[in-house]
C-alpha cells in the first residue's frame, strides 16, 4: 500500500493533512457549501452536480439491507431522495441538511413522511440514541470537521446502530491532486478521503465492524457499527 494512504487529518483546526504545509483559505466552507446548493436546489436532481450521488443510493440501501432498522437519519439529506426510497417500509424518517434550499426541497418530496430540518452535522438536532442507522452520501467531503461530524452521527446511533457513508473517492495519486485544486474552489469541497483514512476516522470516533462494502473508481461506500 502506498504510504500515502496513512496520512491522517488529525489537524482540523488547520484543515489540512498532515505534513501538508498550505497557505489557510480566507472563505468559510460552510458558507460555500451552503451558497452552493441553495443554488443548485431547485435543479439539482437534473443538474450533473447530483448525478454522483444518485448513482450511489442503491449501494447505501444494499448495505443498509443487512440490518434491522426502524428509524433512518440521511446526514446531508439534500433533496430528499434516498429517503423516499426508505418510504413505505415501516420506519421512520428523518435527514439533515446545511442548506435551505434542499431541505425545502426534500421537505417538498417527503411531505409529513419525514422530519427534515436545517442543521450542521456537527451539531445535529436530535438527542442521543435516536437513531438505528445513519447514512451520509456524497457530503462527507464537504465537513471542515470531519471527526466532528462523525462524532455528532455516533451520538444520535443507539446502540447496536449501523452507518453507512457513501462519498467521493479517487485513487492516488488522482486524490491529492483534486485535494490540491479543492483549496482553491469555491464550492464548499474540502478533501476527498482514502479508505484508510475514513477507517481511521471512524475508529477514533468510537465506531466498530468498519469496513469497505463498495468501491468503484470515483465513490466508496463504507460501513460501521456501535455497540457501546
């Protein structure tokens, strides 16, 4: 394995990998995020910018099948899509997005069939243990703080609950030269992870069973479980 794929963002005050000594970015990245799909709302499930995401939601239900659940939270929710594919099953719903325009959007689609609210994942608005299963697709590279983030979808798990995180991937050396060009965007991207990095994420926010259950050449999906 290529040493690349040890190298760890433990420093997320910095938002930089270490051994990575780049200049800090002057924008907020929550603000580009937000700016960014408030934006696309209205479009996004046509617009090419969701077309990634999309593709990913049957991988995130076959992985989530494995399990029983009776109650879903989709971490960065966007329009409500993978939801509804959980309507009709007996569970209950619920996602977050940062951006208003989605959640809209998703509450739109999903009428009274889920509590969809406007939130930070790092700071979600349910207590603990609310939640059998959390899924996240193609947000996670958009958190500044991803330990956070991870922290925050452990919390609202009860015990015995699963994750399933969907995201953007790119093999080495591909990965870190858009990790290069995502300093200098303005779309909210923050860094594209290797699995490594993902498993060691999730480790350290208390998080067990990790493991890899798709990877193609530009997403994985991956899944973990709490029983503490």
């Amino acid at each position: 394995m290529l040493a690349e794929d040890f190298t760890y963002p433990v420093d997320e005050r910095a938002e930089t990998p270490h051994g990575l000594n780049f200049p800090q970015r002057m924008h907020d990245r929550k603000t580009e995020s937000k700016e960014t799909f408030d934006r696309l709302a209205p479009r996004y499930d046509r617009h090419f910018y969701g077309s990634h995401g999309r593709r990913q939601y049957q991988r995130v239900i076959a992985a989530s099948s494995a399990w029983h659940f009776a109650s879903v939270l989709d971490v960065g929710c966007g329009t409500g899509n993978l939801l509804s594919l959980f309507r009709g099953r007996n569970i209950t719903l619920a996602g977050s997005d940062l951006s208003p325009g989605m959640v809209a959007e998703a509450v739109r689609r999903l009428g009274g069939d889920a509590d969809v609210r406007v939130a930070d994942s790092e700071s979600l608005p349910w207590d603990a243990g609310s939640f059998d299963l959390v899924v996240s697709t193609d947000s996670f590279h958009h958190y500044p703080r991803p330990l956070q983030a991870l922290s925050e979808m452990r919390r609202v798990l009860r015990r015995n609950g699963h994750l399933v995180l969907a995201d953007v991937w790119a093999p080495f050396p591909i990965r870190q030269l858009g990790n290069l060009a995502a300093r200098f965007g303005r779309d909210g991207d923050v860094r594209v992870y290797s699995d490594m990095e993902l498993t060691l994420m999730m480790r350290e926010t208390g998080f067990e069973e990790i493991k890899r259950v798709a990877n193609t050449f530009s997403a994985i999906v991956m899944a973990a479980a709490v029983h503490k």
